[in-house]
C-alpha cells in the first residue's frame, strides 16, 4: 500500500513537473524571442578592443544574471541519462534559456545606461544544487562604451609625437 | 570591422524533440538493465544457496541472536517440545541437510505467523497456534517451513539481498539522490518478490509431499488455507496480478487451487478425519491475550 502510495506521488509530481515545466519553458522562450528583437538595437561582442578605436569612450561594467530552475520531470530524465550517457537534451534548453535570459539582462542594464555597445561578453555559470532538483546561475558581463563626441573633452588616447 | 548584430540561432544548442519520447526510452532501458541483473544476481545467488556446504550457513548463524529461544514460562517450554516433535517426526520424511539441527521456538506473541530462518531455525507466534483446529494444519505449517529450510531459501535470500543490496546501493549512489535512483531500486524490489513467490510455491509441494507420507491425506493442507482465508486482510484479497506482485505469499485462493490440483495429481485424500492437537498447544486456544 505505501509502496502504491509512494509510487502515484511519484508519477504525480512527474507529471506535473511535465506540464508546468514545458508551459514555462514555451512562455520563457516566447518572452526572450520578443525581447530579442526588442533589444536589437544594443550590440554585445566578445571582441576585446573597441572597433572604434580612435572615438573616446567611456566605459563601464554592465552584466545580467538569471536563477532558473530545473523541474522534477528534466531532473528525472536527466537522472536516467546519467546512466547511459548522451546528450541531456533537458537541461539543454535550460542552459540555453538562461544564457539568453542573462544576455537580455546585459543588454537591459547597457541600454538603462544609455550605452548601445558591450564588448568583452563574457559568461559565468554556476550550480546551485537544491535537493533533488538542480538551479543553475547564469552571469553575462561585458564593458559598455558610449563614444564620447564632446570636443571639449576629447583627448588623444595615446600621446601624440609632437610634430 | 562592420559590426551587425543578428538574432540567436534556433534548434543549434537545444532540440525540438519531445523529451516525452527520451524518458520512454531511457524508463525502458533502465527498468529492463536492472530487472535483468536483479535476475541474474538472484538466479546465481539461488543456484548457489543449496550448493554452499550446510556448515558454512550453521557457523553464520552461530554468530548471530538466535531466533528459536526457549521460552521463559512452563507453558511455552511445553509448547516448544510439542513443536519440535511434530518436527522432528516430519523431518524424517523430507531429506533435510544431515548436519542440520532443528531447533522449533515459539514466541508468545499475538502475530498470526511464523518463519523459518538460518542455521535450522523454525519460530512459531502463539497468534497463529491458537488458529489452528488440528495437528494436520499445524503439520501443514511446519513442513512448509521445513521445505525453506530444506531448500536452503533462507542463505538464498542472504546471499541475494547483500548482492542486489550492492547493486542497489552502487545505482542510487551513482544517481545521487535523485528520484531516478528510488524508482529503479523499487523496480529492483519487485524483481525479489516475485523468486520469493516461486519458493513458496516450491516449499508448498514440498510440504505437500511430506503431509502425505506423514499423515495418509493432506487435509491439513486444506484446513489451513480455509483458516489464512477467515484472517483479516484474507477476505480482502483479490485475484488482480497486481496486488499479488506486491505480496511475498501467492494469494490463498491461488494456493487453496494449488492444493487441489496436487492432491487431483497425487491421488491424495483431503477429508480424512484429523488428529487432535497436541495438549499444550490446544490449551492455547483457552488464552485469548491480545
């Protein structure tokens, strides 16, 4: 009877896990697709030098981080494939969504800040392990600079031989 | 350098197939890996039980609490020696390990049951003496305990729990905590259940066989299963295979067929007149302790 108990308790958290984890997956991937295009305008690289190099600039740290959560059901199938190996196509489209979530939130902070460049992208992940299903961090970080057009201001950015 | 900013690539770095399909297959693959090295495990453990010399279980058992004790009143030391009569008189026709000594405890206790376990052990619980109409059912119940031990299924579960114990543990460990790890060990479980269903029906005919020769019929047999039937929790029993797949007991009505098919075979009498139970154990029957 426990045993019975136990095992209906198992299938309903795994069906659940099922359907709300696959309508917030499909509502976040429709999210990051609009803001995608929202935040078109702002374009991040992973160069390390401005392509402008002889505009001043001014520059500054922007970054984006995201928590998202694994469901019972991508832990499961995840569990299993542990066991035979493979790619885990659950937590593929976790990373991936997280990625680009952290991403969005990069662009975000650039644009609050009036800048529509970010250089140096850069990327950081970390596992949070909570029970038996896994979160993971996803940090985006980049250099925004906004070209500094102000004549008053401007100064070579090396020094110029004098001629 | 022209810098152009494009939208992310879609379908590259994760799919669009129904992870319904992948936990299909990997439920599949991983229930039919672990019942098949559970049976494998279990098989070889089986085969080997009977196989180990009976000394090596006796020295085993001497190292732990032993289960058949002497109880501590008049009336359980009287028991006990009546137990160990009917014993000793139906070992005699079941070709029992010749090393083995059979010690038979009784316990005074309210549990309708009683096992058989390592090093010739047998323990019967007042709650299923005082059951019992006639030495024939009684007779019924010993040589079915007698037939585990003759078998040895008692070193066979040892030596197949500690094997699929590793097995076991060696998965969960692997999966962590992960609810994976708990759905195959109780996958694994059922796998168990159902060689301990096959040694009851073994220990079943050989009970039978040594009901026979003892007694002339088997009505002990019968009487028995009508009893486990009136318990409670009997009369719920249904035929489904389900539940009986959860059960380490075949279902009485199964059992109850079961005899009468062997006594059809055999050519054995079931409604011969029984023998009287043996004075101390029918003097339980007077003491209604809960």
């Amino acid at each position: 009877m426990l045993d019975l108990i136990e095992l209906g308790l198992f299938v309903t958290l795994l069906v659940v896990g099922f359907f709300a984890g696959s309508i917030v997956e499909k509502r976040h991937y429709a999210s990051i697709r609009k803001r995608e295009r929202e935040y078109a305008d702002v374009l991040a690289y992973a160069v390390r030098f401005p392509p402008d190099r002889v505009t001043r600039q001014r520059a500054f740290l922007v970054h984006g981080t995201v928590v998202i959560s694994s469901d019972y059901f991508k832990t499961f199938v995840a569990g299993l494939r542990n066991l035979f190996g493979g790619r885990v196509r659950t937590y593929e489209t976790l990373m991936e969504r997280a990625r680009r979530e952290a991403m969005l939130r990069l662009k975000h902070d650039a644009r609050r800040q009036g800048a529509k460049l970010v250089i140096c992208v850069r990327f950081e992940t970390t596992t949070i392990s909570t029970g038996w299903a896994a979160s993971i961090e996803v940090f985006a970080f980049g250099t925004a600079l906004i070209p500094d057009h102000d004549p008053a201001l401007s100064f070579p950015s090396r020094p110029v031989a004098a001629a | 350098m022209k810098l152009e900013n494009r939208l992310p690539a879609e379908g590259i770095n994760s799919s669009d197939e129904n992870p319904l399909k992948e936990l299909a297959w990997l439920v599949a693959g991983g229930l039919a890996a672990v019942f098949l090295l559970v049976f494998t495990v279990s098989l070889a453990a089986q085969w080997l039980a009977p196989r180990i010399p009976y000394k090596y279980e006796a020295k085993l058992a001497a190292t732990l609490p032993p289960f058949a004790t002497t109880p501590d009143n008049e009336v359980g030391r009287a028991v006990q020696k009546e137990l160990q009569g009917i014993a000793d008189r139906l070992a005699a026709q079941m070709q029992l390990p010749s090393e083995m000594v059979l010690r038979i405890g009784y316990r005074d206790e309210a549990t309708v049951n009683a096992f058989a376990t390592l090093g010739g052990q047998v323990v019967f619980f007042r709650g299923l003496l005082t059951r019992l109409e006639s030495e024939d059912a009684l007779a019924m119940v010993m040589s079915h305990e007698l037939a585990h031990l003759k078998y040895r299924h008692a070193s066979a579960a040892l030596g197949r729990g500690v094997a699929i114990g590793v097995i076991l543990s060696v998965i969960s460990s692997d999966l962590g905590s992960s609810a994976a790890g708990n759905v195959l060990s109780t996958a694994g479980l059922a796998t168990l259940l159902s060689f301990n269903r096959d040694q009851e029906r073994d220990a079943d005919d050989a009970a039978l066989h040594a009901l026979h020769a003892e007694y002339g019929h088997i009505g002990g047999a019968v009487d028995l299963f009508n009893v486990m039937q009136t318990l409670p929790g009997g009369k719920r029993e249904s035929s489904s295979a389900a539940v009986e797949l959860l059960r380490t007991h075949p279902l009485t009505q199964s059992r109850v067929n079961s005899v009468a098919i062997w006594a059809s075979n055999n050519g054995a009498a079931t409604d011969w007149p029984r023998r009287p139970l043996p004075p101390a154990i029918a003097s339980l029957r007077g003491v209604n302790k809960p």
